[in-house]
C-alpha cells in the first residue's frame, strides 16, 4: 500500500510546499478592495484561480470561476493513487455544490446563477417533479435522510466511504479525517463564532490536517488531505475575493 502511494504522497508534499505562508496571506488580507487584492494575488501561486477576475468581477463570477477551479484541482488529484481510488477522489468534486443541490431538492427557487453554472445548471429545472427526478437519479435514497443539507452531507459522505477501498490498517487515517472535518464543520457552525474565532478553527484544522499529511505517510489519507488542505485555500481565498466584491452595504449588514 505505501509503494502504491509513494507518488500521491511526493505530489501532496510538493503541493503543500507551495502554499502561501502566513506572511504572504496577511499582505494579501490587507487590500483594500477586489482590485487591490486579485493585483497581489497574481503575484503568488494563487495567479491561476484569480486571472479572469477584475474589479468588477460579480460575486456570482466569482464563485462560479471557483467552483469550476476546485473540480479541476479534484480531477488533477484524482491521477494521483492507484485507478481503483479514483473514484472515490473524484467524488470529493461535488462537496462545494451541496447546499445548492440541498436547497433545490427541498424545493427552493432555481436562482438565476444556478443556471449559469455549468454543473448544477443540470439540476436547476423550474419544472418540480423533472427536478426530484434528476436529482433522485444523481443521489438515489439521499431523500429520507435528514433534511436540510446536513442531509445531504450524510448521504454524501456514506456514498464516499462506499466508492473507498477496504484498505485495512490505513482505514483508521481516513476515518480520523473525517471527523476531524465534521468537528470542525460543527464548530463554525456555532452562532457565537466570530471573525477572529472562525480564524481559530481554520487554524487549528490546517494544523491537524498537516499533522496527518506528515505522519500517515504513503496512505490513501495523503490525498484527501491534500484535497481538504486545498478545499481550505479556496474558503479563504473565496472569503477574500467575495467581501470585496459585495457592496459596502451589504457587507455591513452582514457583520451585525
């Protein structure tokens, strides 16, 4: 299992190698508006996921130009391990579109942005019943879990954890992974998390996963850590781009 996981692992580390340093991610923070920030972004690694974006780039923009980056940095992961992993890789590729496809398999409006997104336009029929369909069709049984997105995240994941191999002793790794994440996951979701708290979590999940990395080595862990240390660098490049973005209103509405 380590030999087929050699290459996977010298890929995660060179990857990880490259990431901004906390330096770099604090003159970036500093901009002070979405033409400032996507400038100095340009001069670092994160050039590739910023250069469609201007100063009047939408957040819609934005966040699609995101989503379809993310699929690719999956897709790219996906050739790392042994073919009979692959799948189970790939799959991480839709965690970003959950709460969208939660809300339209709950009923919600199909938002004009849904639309556009070459994804989940797929998913986003006005039509309810040609709706419960396709989706049904993409998540067979994800309806009588629980509601909400939470639901969908369990049926997800129980889906993930099918599309692994059995993988003996390294399933241990995979495992405390995952709750890492929903730990972590449940702590944002606290309503007394602040700015400066959620900067806590982030921090403190980046450590952890950085741990694994360095001490399950050559395991299949290697590479969904990789994906949820890059999962991590797209939150907060995301947060950065978006608050910019947004009008100055609607920011200061969101901050009360």
């Amino acid at each position: 299992m380590s030999v087929e996981f050699a290459y996977a692992q010298a890929r995660a580390q060179a990857r990880h190698g490259d990431r901004l340093s906390a330096a770099r991610w604090r003159m970036l923070e500093s901009s002070r508006g979405l033409a400032q920030y996507v400038h100095t972004a340009r001069g670092t690694m994160l050039a590739p996921r910023v250069r469609h974006f201007s100063a009047t780039s939408s957040p819609h923009a934005i966040e699609r130009s995101l989503r379809r980056d993310w699929r690719a940095s999956v897709r790219n992961a996906s050739r790392w391990p042994p073919r009979r992993w692959r799948e189970a890789v790939a799959w991480t590729a839709w965690l970003p579109d959950l709460p969208a496809l939660s809300h339209l398999m709950t009923g919600g409006a199909v938002l004009p942005w849904m639309e556009d997104d070459p994804v989940l336009s797929a998913f986003a029929l006005h039509d309810a019943k040609a709706r419960r369909q396709v989706i049904g069709r993409w998540a067979p049984g994800a309806s009588s879990a629980a509601n909400g997105q939470d639901g969908l995240l369990v049926w997800w994941t129980e889906r993930w954890q099918a599309l692994c191999p059995a993988c003996g002793a390294h399933q241990k790794a995979l495992l405390e992974l995952l709750h890492l994440l929903h730990g972590h996951i449940d702590l944002m979701r606290d309503a007394a998390v602040g700015p400066v708290m959620a900067e806590d979590i982030r921090e403190d999940l980046e450590r952890q996963v950085v741990r694994l990395l360095r001490t399950r080595t050559q395991q299949p862990v290697t590479v969904f850590c990789h994906l949820l240390l890059t999962a991590v660098e797209f939150w907060r490049l995301r947060s950065g781009l978006i608050r910019r973005a947004l009008p100055d209103a609607v920011v200061a509405e969101h901050r009360q």
